[in-house]
C-alpha cells in the first residue's frame, strides 16, 4: 500500500546494517591509505613494534635495524632514477632561490616556524650541495650526448654507460645527506611509480602491433627493410605471410616510435 502512494518502505534493522558496513569500509580504506603513507622510520619502526610482542632489548635493536634499513633501500632506489635526480636538483635550486620554502622540502627538527639562523645554515649545505649536483649533473648531460652517437655493438656505448653510472653514484650519495621530508618523499615515489607504468604502456604497445602481424621484432624488421629496398613486392610479401603490405609498414613505425619512446624512459631511469 505504501509503495502504491510512493512511499519507500524502509528496515530500520537493515538500514543499520548497510550504514555499519558502509563505515566500516571507509574506515578500512583510510586506514590502508593512512599505513601506505607511512615513510617515516620512527613511526614504522612503532608500527612493526605493535605486531611482535615481548621483543628482547636485542630482538628490539635487531628489528629496528631491519626497518632503517629498509627505508635507506628504498630511498636510494628512488634517488638513484636519473629523472627523480634532476626533479630534486630543482627542487633544491628553488629552496636556494626562495621560490619554495625551506620546512616544505627538508626535515628541519623544530617546532613552528625555522629560526633564521637555521635557514642559512641549512641554506648553505644546500647551496654546496647544489654546485656538486650541478657539476655532476652537466657530465651526465655530456655523456648522454656522446651516448646518442655511438652504437650499442661500438665497445665505447658500454664504456660510456659505466661511466654514467660512476656519476649517478656519485650523485647518490650526495642526495643521501639531504632530509627531504615525507612529503616530498610520496612525490617521488608518485613520480618513480608514473614512468614505470608509462614503461610498461610502451612495451604493451609493441606487443600489440607485433601481435598484429604475428611476427618477432626480428622478423617484422627483416620484411620491412626487405620491402623498402625492393628485393620483395608487396604481393610476394602477402603471398608468403598473408600480411598486407600497409599493415606491415605500419606495425613496424608503431613498434620503431614507440621503441625510441621506451628507451628514451629507459634512459631516463
């Protein structure tokens, strides 16, 4: 009868049930949200703490060696991505040039607002910092460049690769003694996360146009430059892979451009 007249007949038992399990998830979703921010070693090292009681003093020490250690990998995996290095050389830049604030970027250990003798002796470990970055930074860009102009079989490309690495080590311990703070730590990682999964977009395109043809990259290239020098026709290259000739020259430019993107984010990291 009431449904009749347009009135909703609602449980209230029901209803109650709905509205605890709805809290109850969100609660659950912020709570994991909250535990994925965690990047402070004080704070994680409690949080593990809570989960293993009656710990010896030993046991105590040992764990929260484990933690820190931890926490060092994961720093030095993110510093140690060459775009993420030049994002925290800026970064660094704006804080001596003060576009950004000192408090927004480091751990500066005081309460309220940084005292001014603080700001320049902290703006001074930067600005030294800075020049090494800098300097190791402009080699980094000269390798790059002479990189770009050998080839991968040249016995050079490889020389030059372990030279770059020596400088992107170099540079990692140095951006080791900066404190960047959590939050600029979750950018990083944030920024760390976006050009894996654009790696992995890239090389997911070049499975699909290789998947097209049904084709190695080895072959595909091999019929294309077959093609374009004229030793096949597009009819013979029909005949023996029932691939027309269009469809070839296409899934080869799509794997070529997005094959130089992947290494280009390759490069980069």
């Amino acid at each position: 009868m009431f449904n009749e007249l347009g009135i909703d007949v609602v449980d209230s038992k029901t209803s109650a049930r709905k509205r605890k399990a709805k809290q109850d998830k969100k609660e659950k979703k912020l709570k994991a949200g909250l535990e994925g921010k965690i990047d402070d070693s004080v704070r994680l090292y409690l949080r593990e703490m809570g989960r293993v009681p009656l710990l010896s003093r030993e046991g105590e020490v040992s764990l929260a060696k484990k933690i820190e250690n931890g926490h060092r990998h994961t720093r030095r995996a993110i510093f140690s991505t060459y775009l993420i290095f030049q994002l925290m050389v800026d970064l660094i830049c704006e804080v001596k040039e003060r576009k950004v604030k000192m408090e927004e970027v480091v751990n500066v250990n005081t309460e309220g607002r940084l005292p001014l003798w603080k700001q320049r002796e902290l703006t001074i470990e930067l600005s030294n910092t800075l020049e090494q970055l800098n300097t190791i930074r402009n080699e980094i860009e000269k390798l790059f460049t002479k990189l770009h102009k050998t080839r991968r079989s040249d016995e050079r490309h490889q020389q030059i690769l372990d030279e770059i690495e020596i400088e992107r080590s170099e540079a990692l311990h140095i951006l080791e003694r900066v404190d960047f703070n959590t939050i600029q730590m979750d950018k990083f990682v944030e920024k760390a996360k976006e050009i894996a999964r654009e790696m992995v977009r890239f090389r997911r395109r070049i499975n699909r146009s290789l998947k097209k043809v049904n084709m190695s990259s080895k072959d595909l290239t091999s019929w294309c430059r077959l093609l374009k020098s004229g030793e096949i026709t597009g009819k013979k290259l029909f005949k023996e892979t029932g691939i027309e000739k269009g469809q070839l020259l296409t899934a080869h430019s799509q794997v070529v451009s997005n094959r130089r993107n992947l290494r280009a984010l390759e490069r980069s990291a």
